[in-house]
C-alpha cells in the first residue's frame, strides 16, 4: 500500500525476536497489586536497573524493580552486547569538546564497567558465554582514514592500548582500522539472570507488567503505578530506557532517539573471525560473533537512523543481509531485530541525579547504544550516590550538566527537527479508506476527515487508530519492519493495536472504528 519498497528475501524471519532472549529461560515475577514501602524503588528492569538493585541488595537495603512488559525485553534484550570502552571514534572528539580530563575519564568509566563484568563472571562463575575480544574500527574511505588517524592520536593522548593496524581478517576493502586491545563480548541475559537471582536471594521484590507513571515527589517519592498501586521508597531510581519522569529534567529536548538494527546469521564457522568490529563510515556496519551448539552467529548491525524517520525499515534489515552476504559464503538468517537508544547533547549519558531539585530521585539514560558499559557504570554511580559515596565519575555524568560546544549547536538543531516533523505530519493527509489497506500493508487513511492509521493483520482482521502521538501531539509513522506505529518526534513507540511499546508516550493511540 503506502510503502513504495517491498519485502525481496522470503528467508528473512517474519517477526523481529531478539537471539538472547529465545534462547535463555528466564523467571516471570507477578504485577504489582499492593501498596509497598521500600528503601529503594527501581522503575526498568534493563541492565541499569537490575544492575543498581543488584549492588544495593548486597548492601542489605530493601530494593524493588518495576518493570513494565517482562524483565530483559527492552534495550537491554536487543543489544549487540559487547562490553568495550571502543563507543565509536569518539575520544578525538571528547578531547576537543569536553576536554582531556573529561575525554579520559569518559575511558576509564567504561573500562571500569568492563572490569566489573569480568571480575563478577570470574568470581561467582557466571555461564554467559564471556570472552576476551579485541575491538575494532574500520573503514573503507578516504574520509575514514583521516578520521582513524585523529581517533589513534586520542588514544595515545588518553593512554588507551590499541593502535592502528595493517589489516584485520574481513572480506572487505578496508584502507585502515584502529584497535582496541583486551575488550569482552557475552551473552547479556545469561549474565542478568544471574544477578536477577541474586537479588531475590537477598529479598529484593520484583514486579513485572507493571506501568510506573508517575512520581509524587516529597519527602519519601511516591511512585503512582496504572493500576492505582503504588511504591513509597527513600530513593526512587528512573532507569526505564526514556525517562517516563521529567522531574524538570526537560529530557524530551535534550535527547533524540535513534533506532538500529541486527542479524543473527549461521555461516562458516573458519570464515566468521573473532574479535568486534565497527566501521566508521555510514551507513555504518557492525559484526561480533556469538557461539550456539558449537557453531559460530554472527550478529551484523547497523543502520541507524532517527525513530520514525527514513525509508521503508524492511530496507535496513535487506542492506544487513547484503554486507553478510560480501563476508561469508554462507549466510542463513536466523534471528532479526532492532533497538531504540537515547543520544545526549553531548553524547555522555545523563545518570545521577533527575534535576538539583530533586535529592532522592535519579535517573539513567542516554546510552547511545553503549548500554552494556555504560548501563553497568549507571548501577554502580547510582548505588554510590545512595549509599552516599563519593565517586569519581559524578560530574562526568551530571544530568543538569550543560557543555556549551557542542550542546548549543545540538539544541538548537534537534528541537528544529521535532518541530519540522510536528509540521510534516500535520500536512500528511490521504484519500485512501480503510477498506482499500490489504493484508499485512498500512497506510496513512482518512476517517471522518482526520489523519489515521491503519493495518490489516495477517487473519485480516483492521486496526485503525488516531496517528496523533499522546506525547507531544507529533504524527506517528508506520514501521513496516516492526508493524509498529513510530513518532519522528522524540521516539514513542506504539504496537498497531496503538498500545505504548517505548515511551516518553504513556497513554495509547485511540482507536477508531
């Protein structure tokens, strides 16, 4: 209907599921029914959340996570796991505008996290498929080259161990890349579900399926909850992927969101190379491996674009298969799925506390999909912060912090965008009806003369909704890969039945008939 590119490669997997979670057993946890008192109540059952409830349990206090679909099926669930301080060619640029201080601690943090994974699979002996990779950035450009050459000067500045190299194993023309030595990949969930135990084990409360939607701030935050239940804590921590808690924050105008995708491919065991790699051209390519039953995966991502902008995004998975396909000989699509991040002004995460009139409430977010790293780092800083220890890295990731190179400029340029989309939309009428949309399509349809959405299921059954965001009043866009409604505005996410799948949205779209 309304996508002009249609869907080539019927191998393709029909729905996007993530690897990690179909083959991992996790535990189911009740919704919450009851009022409940807590010393600290944690809203996002990702790896920050359960990371900071994990660390505070140890502690002795009373911990509770709220999580509201199932514990692990966020961000954190869609990730490429690799656990490395390599976020790109980033330290060039953090030197110039944070400064070398900043740039270096920004490593450290990282490197941090990392060892804080490694130690804790070598101490309590976590089965989660961890190992020791080094990481790279490659290209394939002219441009690239200049860009690696600035990047391997910042590592050298900072200390970091790597440096450029001569060639690394893949079937591609690279013309320069840049290591990082001594980095790690895992298996996230096998990882989590470990300190998910552990946090029952010491009396921690977990509630699945259920949706936090306000806070009431006073001396002891009260957490408001859909179902009218509520969590009184000392400490309430906002680690729920978009803050659904402003707190004065302005968060909305101070982060854009960024979608990305992945494969997970069978190929040749020889021809898939160990290590982590990363281009730094664009679109950009990513590849790590994963072993299952003997056999090697290899997870191709990349892709990224703004939530609810570009083309059709069956698109990006078919440009994935491509680069697959010019790395190995075979390339048997299993697994396909996305994953929505945070982006920062600066592109440091926002984690501490929500907003300085706020004492007992904080926030995590703003990973540029870097969540493994710096979502463990968010655990740590937080439990820190509670349990009232000075940490290093505090005014590194301030959220009330503002740079003004770049975070001017990146203002300025964001809000543009988000009101040219509110603009956009506003003008995107149809003539179609509902009844001209076919089995498995959509299209933008008019109904009693306003702009709606619609989608035919595959029992074809309709489902027609108003395509207003609830946010911020933004038109939604179709998602074909996903069959989600998406805003181009500040990321919400809504399935095509028009109920919330990621926020800052909370309410539905309404239906029509």
């Amino acid at each position: 209907m309304s996508d002009e590119y249609k869907i080539t490669n019927s191998s393709m997997p029909d729905h996007p599921e993530p690897y990690w979670r179909d083959s991992v057993d996790l535990p189911s946890f009740p919704t919450l029914e009851n009022d409940l008192h807590v010393d600290v109540a944690i809203v996002g059952g990702g790896i920050s959340g359960i990371t900071t409830a994990y660390q505070l349990s140890k502690e002795g206090l009373k911990v509770a996570i709220l999580e509201a679909d199932v514990l692990l099926n966020g961000t954190t669930g869609h990730t490429t796991a690799k656990i490395t301080a390599q976020h790109g060619a980033i330290y060039n640029e953090f030197i110039a505008h944070l400064g070398e201080d900043k740039a270096r601690l920004y490593y450290e943090a990282a490197n941090d996290a990392l060892q804080f994974i490694q130690n804790l699979v070598t101490e309590e002996n976590i089965d989660c498929d961890f190992s020791t990779e080094d990481a790279y950035l490659y290209t394939t450009t002219n441009r690239g080259v200049t860009k690696l050459e600035k990047e391997n000067a910042a590592y050298k500045t900072l200390g970091i161990e790597g440096g450029l190299v001569d060639s690394i194993p893949l079937k591609l023309p690279v013309k320069s890349a840049l290591v990082m030595k001594n980095q790690a990949q895992f298996h996230p969930l096998k990882y989590l579900a470990h300190l998910v135990n552990t946090i029952v084990e010491n009396g921690g409360k977990i509630f699945e399926h259920t949706v936090a939607v306000d806070i009431k701030d006073q001396q002891k935050p009260v957490i408001m909850t859909r179902n009218d239940a509520s969590v009184t804590a000392d400490h309430v921590v906002v680690a729920s992927h978009f803050p659904f808690y402003d707190g004065g924050g302005l968060y909305f105008s101070r982060m854009y969101v960024e979608r990305s995708y992945i494969l997970a491919a069978k190929v040749k065991k020889e021809e898939c190379p160990d290590g982590m790699y990363l281009s730094v051209d664009s679109p950009s390519r990513s590849l790590r491996y994963t072993m299952r039953d003997g056999e090697k995966l290899a997870l191709l991502g990349g892709e990224e674009h703004k939530t609810g902008q570009g083309v059709n995004t069956q698109y990006h998975y078919d440009a994935l298969e491509q680069y697959g396909m010019e790395l190995f000989s075979q390339c048997e699509i299993q697994y396909r799925w996305s994953a929505q991040d945070m982006v920062t002004l600066d592109k440091v995460p926002y984690i501490g506390k929500i907003s300085r009139t706020h004492r007992n409430i904080y926030v995590a977010t703003g990973y540029r999909k870097w969540g493994m790293t710096n979502g463990t780092q968010a655990g740590l800083l937080l439990s820190d912060l509670i349990m009232q220890r000075d940490n290093r890295y505090e005014s590194l990731y301030r959220p009330s912090r503002f740079i003004a190179d770049p975070s001017v400029k990146k203002f300025i340029t964001h809000n543009a965008d988000v009101a040219k989309q509110l603009l956009q939309g506003k003008f995107d009428k149809s003539e179609l009806h509902p009844d001209d949309v076919d089995v498995d399509e959509s299209a933008v349809v008019t109904v009693n003369g306003k702009r709606a959405g619609a989608y035919r299921d595959k029992e074809g059954q309709l489902h027609v909704v108003d395509t207003t965001c609830t946010h911020m009043g933004c038109e939604v866009h179709w998602n074909h890969g996903e069959r989600t409604w998406d805003c181009p505005c500040h990321g919400s996410r809504y399935s095509y039945k028009g109920e919330v799948m990621e926020g800052p949205a909370k309410k539905p779209l309404k239906k029509l008939e």
